[in-house]
C-alpha cells in the first residue's frame, strides 16, 4: 500500500509532498539540538525549507555557503 506524507516549507507553507518515506522535491530539512552554549539550551529545533525559500535566505547571507559536488 502506497502512503503519501505531506511535508510543509516553514518558510512559505508549500506542500511538499513524499511517496513512500521518499520526498520527491528539492528540500532542506533541518534537525537541531541546541548545546550548553546557547540560550536554547536542551531544545531540538526541527523544520523544513522548499528550494526556493532555501535560496532566498542563503542570498541573504554575509559569507557564502560552501558548495561541493558529492556525485
């Protein structure tokens, strides 16, 4: 039996859809626990980013982000 999860972007609420456990987008997902050092301290932080919205934000950044292919 096929299942379908849906997945959200945080950033601009598209769905982002997955077919068997296997999402079938461009898709950041992001899992974090926060350490000792910050004032989060004990929290996990979870959350996901289309494409898009991924772009959008690493353009905003100071320093750009390393990119290598792994392929």
């Amino acid at each position: 039996m096929e299942t379908k999860k849906v997945l959200r972007c945080n950033g601009c609420g598209k769905n982002i859809s997955s077919e068997n456990g296997m999402i079938r987008e461009g898709v950041l997902q992001v899992d974090w626990n926060w350490g000792y050092f910050s004032e989060k301290d004990g929290e996990k932080h979870s959350f996901c980013l289309c494409e898009a919205c991924y772009d959008r934000i690493r353009k905003s950044f100071v320093l750009p982000v390393t990119v290598e292919d792994y392929l």
